[in-house]
C-alpha cells in the first residue's frame, strides 16, 4: 500500500530552538494533517492543510502543503518543554478510499530544558 | 462537547475471548473509523463507517467486526481475541469525507 516517509524519527534539542519535520510521498495527496500525541493519549490535530501551496499556522507552529502535492512539512518555533510528544503528519491520497488517511511513522520530539 | 469517547481505557483479555470495544462522539460526524497503533508502525486504518449502516474495511480488517446502527456510536468487536490483536486502538470522526479527523483517548489492549 501507499506509505509515507517522515523524518526525522526522533529529535533531541535544546528549549528555545527551532524544530523542523517533513513527510513525503511517491503519490499525491490531496490533504495533509498534522498530528501530536502525548504519552497514553490520542492523537491531537494541530494544521489541517487542503491546498496545495498552502501555508498555515498555529502559534509557534507553521505547516506547508507542497507545491508537488508529494510532501508537507511542519516548523515549530522557539521550541518549550511542553511541545514534547511524537508528531504525525497524515494523508489523504488523490483518488483514494473515501475519507482514508494514511499516516506516517512519527518524530518524537524531545526537549531539554 | 465530550468529542470523541472510548470505553474501557485498558481490557486484559485471554486468547479466544471476545469483547466489544465502544466508541461515541457528539458532533453529529458523518465519518467514523478505527485504528490500531503499534510500536513503529505508526496509525493503521481497521474499518471505517461514512454514515449509518454503512461500513467498509481498512488496511488491516482481519479479526474485527463493526457496525454502525446510529450516526453516534460505531463499536468494534473482536469475536475470538489473539496475541497479535495486543495493540492501543484509536476512534476517530470527522465531520464528512474530506475533512480533518479527531480522536479518541484510546483503548489499551493485552491479549494474554
């Protein structure tokens, strides 16, 4: 089945730094969503993006829908310590099952006070 | 709004057992779905529902069994319980087919 690359895996940094994760795919996507998951709880949706080109933000967090539909990326600024947790982007494949998405691996985020 | 609601948080079951898992929102969703998550495998899709009575399987539909009676509820049964069913499982809904989908807290499974 289709599969989204996302990276990195895991990051180690340092509060107040900036973070920046992408996923990518070999088909185009229509929709991308970004997810993130605190220990023992459901994923949250932090930048629901629907256009291609599309830059959207949310705080300290800013997302892109690339221009070739293939990929999205996810910046988080002026890193804190609660913005550990594993991030996930999503997928809407064109042309796929109705409303399916497929999800990446996850990065898991650390931050060092 | 409660949003989307699962019940049991955490279910210990002996192989062969059967159980239901519940899921519930309050948004008045067309779209509802379940996932499974495991250690690095990310988020796969089990079943998925677009509206009442109607049902569909996901990517991994083996062993799990769901139906969809009213727009609120869409529970999943497992009907003889496995170890390799041990996994955290996620409700999710969104509002139609083409928008962004909110989940549940999850249920933790152990299949002994």
């Amino acid at each position: 089945g289709q599969q989204l690359n996302q990276s990195p895996q895991s990051m180690f940094i340092q509060e107040g730094e900036d973070v920046s994760m992408n996923c990518t795919s070999s088909s185009i996507f229509n929709t991308w969503l970004w997810y993130k998951q605190d220990p023992g709880e459901g994923p949250v949706l932090l930048i629901a993006l629907y256009k291609a080109g599309e830059l959207t933000s949310n705080g300290r967090l800013t997302a892109q829908f690339g221009i070739t539909r293939k990929d999205s990326f996810l910046n988080i600024s002026a890193s804190i310590p609660s913005d550990v947790g594993i991030y996930f982007c999503a997928g809407r494949p064109a042309g796929g099952s109705q409303g399916n998405l497929i999800f990446g691996k996850g990065t898991k985020l650390s931050v060092k006070p | 709004n409660a949003g989307v609601t699962q019940t049991p948080k955490f279910q210990v079951l002996k192989t062969g057992q059967s159980m239901t898992l519940q899921c519930a929102q309050d948004m008045n969703h067309e779209y509802m779905s379940w996932y499974r998550q495991d250690p690095g495998m990310g988020l796969r899709l089990i079943h998925y529902s677009v509206g009442a009575g109607i049902t569909d399987q996901g990517e991994v539909p083996n062993g799990y069994n769901v139906s969809r009676s009213t727009t609120e509820d869409f529970p999943l049964r497992l009907l003889s319980a496995a170890p390799s069913q041990t996994s955290v499982y996620f409700c999710a809904s969104s509002y139609s087919l083409d928008y962004e989908q909110y989940f549940g807290p999850g249920t933790r499974l152990t299949v002994t």
